[in-house]
C-alpha cells in the first residue's frame, strides 16, 4: 500500500525520498521529511515504503528505519516505533503494514514479521527457524493478505507462508524444480486476492493463483506478469 486516501480530500502517498500530502482539491502537494521541528508531523526516516490505517484511524508509515503514528487531522506524529532495538521491532528495513479483521497489525520487516494488538501495543515475533517446520519462510516479509477462510498468508523473498489463524498451523510454499504447481520463484512480492476468492502470488517471473477450494497446490498463470 503505497497510498492512502483521506476523506476524500487529500492522499498520502509513500515515496523514496519523504511522505506525501497531496491536496485532491487544490492539487497542491507537500513533502513530510525528517527536518520538521517538535510538534509538527515529520517521519522517522525519509525513505517511505507503505502505508495503512490503524484501527484507531492514524496513518501507519512504515520506512527504513522503523514505523510512524501519524494523527492526519491534527497534523502531528504521535509516536514513533525505530526499529534500532529500542522497541519490539525486527531490524532493518519495515517493507510493509497491514490490517487484518481481528484489528491486530501486522508489520514485514527485513528479517520477519510483527504482529502487534493495537489496544494493547504487545507484540509477538514470527520468524524464520530452520529446525522449525511452524515458523514462516526465510528472507525479507514483503507482503500479507487475509482471506475469508481463517488463513493469514504471508509473502517473503524466500517464498510463500499460509498461517491458519484459528490453529496457528502453518505451511510453506516453496519453488520446487520440475513442478509446475510450485512457485515458479522464490521470491513473493505481492499478494491479492480476486473476486472468486482465488488467492494471486506475484513473483519475479509469472504470478500464481492458489485456489479458494482448499487445494494445497499453486496453479500458473502464465499470461499473468
């Protein structure tokens, strides 16, 4: 999520170089670093990768250096979570934020994922182990979406992960040599999931569908890009 709409007035936009306003009335736009003084809205870090709301209505920015609370109609910063080990975060880069139907936020980071209950701001850690076969694929977290079946799925530069959220099962989806139904890359850079409650993985190369019928296979789109 690169972009989010305010009340039909403005859209904040995440970009390489700060967080955008853009006034959809005016046209007008202005750019939110790192340089603004106490009180007023700034982020922690000009490199912006995604954006959401929270439940409770603040903009979510997530960035290089960790994740901003924005109060959008007050234009101030609430609160900051760096990702510098002062916090519960992973380290490195935040790639991604997301909501899910339980109200709990879910953050991607560079070496995993963090799923935060926003009444109570406790996190808990999902994370890659070898020895593990209940943890999330390696690499990078660089995606999530929810589908209406209970499973939480997660894309990482290593592959694909299903969490069943009533269970907390979980099963990975890797590329396997020579089968045609497996990820034809390793890496997963977005997820969707379309109108037939099909679930699409985009990859490097083509993008997959895993089928809302409960199959345990990925299907090829090969005209898909």
């Amino acid at each position: 999520h690169i972009h989010v709409e305010d009340d039909g007035k403005a859209l904040w936009i995440a970009t390489a170089g700060g967080l955008v306003k853009y006034d959809l009335e005016t046209g007008q736009h202005r750019l939110f670093g790192q340089e603004q003084t106490d009180g007023e809205l700034q982020v922690i870090d000009r490199f912006v990768t995604s954006l959401a709301r929270a439940p409770t209505g603040e903009l979510l920015v997530t960035s290089a250096s960790g994740v901003d609370v924005i109060d959008t109609e007050n234009m101030r910063t609430v609160t900051s979570y760096r990702n510098d080990g002062s916090s519960d975060f992973l380290p490195g880069v935040v790639w991604t934020v997301f909501v899910d139907s339980q109200e709990d936020v879910w953050f991607g980071s560079m070496s995993g994922a963090v799923k935060m209950d926003w009444q109570t701001r406790k996190s808990e850690l999902y994370i890659h182990d070898d020895e593990d076969p209940n943890t999330i694929v390696e690499g990078q977290v660089r995606s999530f979406i929810e589908d209406d079946m209970g499973n939480f799925w997660i894309g990482s530069t290593g592959g694909l992960t299903r969490l069943d959220k009533k269970t907390g099962v979980i099963k990975r989806y890797y590329n396997e040599a020579g089968n045609p139904n497996s990820l034809g890359a390793s890496a997963v850079w977005s997820l969707a999931i379309d109108e037939d409650g099909s679930l699409w993985a985009g990859t490097d190369p083509v993008a997959y569908t895993h089928r809302r019928c409960r199959r345990t296979t990925l299907c090829r789109s090969r005209g898909a890009r």
